[in-house]
C-alpha cells in the first residue's frame, strides 16, 4: 500500500454535503461525477496527498443508500492507493479478507477499485484503488 487515497463520507444530499465541508474545509471541491453503475454522485475535496470523498445515492437500492439508511450520514470507507490492484487482492484473500468484488471495477476519478467486506478488515470498510 502507497498511502491513503480518500477518506469516503456518506451523505444524504451533496449540496448540503457541499456547504458543511467547504465550512471545515476552507475549500471548494475540486471534482464530482455521478457514477451510474454504483447509482451514486461522488464530490472530492484534496487535502494535502489525501482526499475527502462526499457519497450521495442516487438510488436507495444502492450500496450508499442502504448504508445511509441503516447508519445514517458519516465515514462509509477509508481507500488505500496500490500499485498493482489485482496483486493487492490476491495478497489480501490470502490474509482472509474478503473482497465484496471478484475483480477490480471502474470507479471514481478514472480509477480500478474494489472493497473488502467490513466484517473481514474489523468492521471498516477497506477500498483499495490504482490508478489507470
């Protein structure tokens, strides 16, 4: 693992999200996009080598969505940026943890990403990304 990509933050509506983080922040955000195939609008904020990733649902069927409704707003995932994703997988199932995704998918930023299942990684949600 390189460092920590984003930190991912749940939240029910992204304008609003918008508003409180550009208060702590100081900041306007620097990307978003909707990103269908996970029904979600993704809104980043750069802080030093990190990110701060705002997560709105677009649907309540999605992962976002049934997170928010279960836990309401707050941290959802924390995402480690990899060299070589598909290595990463292979060395982290044969630690025990569980990929929610047999393989890497498209996600934000142009970027490979999968996810570990929060009851294998002590009940965090573990991303992992590489950049393409």
């Amino acid at each position: 693992m390189k460092q920590i990509d984003h930190i991912g933050i749940a939240v029910n509506n992204t304008e609003e999200g918008i508003q409180l983080f550009n208060a702590i922040l100081g900041q306007e955000p620097f990307y978003k996009e909707e990103i269908i195939s996970q029904k979600l609008i993704a809104t980043f904020y750069k802080i030093g080598p990190t990110k701060i990733e705002l997560l709105e649902p677009t649907s309540p069927d999605s992962a976002i969505g049934k997170f928010l409704a279960g836990k309401g707003p707050g941290i959802h995932h924390v995402a480690f940026e990899v060299e070589d994703i598909r290595q990463e997988m292979t060395r982290m199932r044969a630690e025990g943890f569980k990929p929610l995704t047999e393989e890497p998918y498209q996600g934000a930023l142009g970027k490979l990403v999968c996810f570990f299942h929060p009851k294998s990684t002590g009940g965090t949600l573990i991303e992992l990304c590489q950049k393409q």
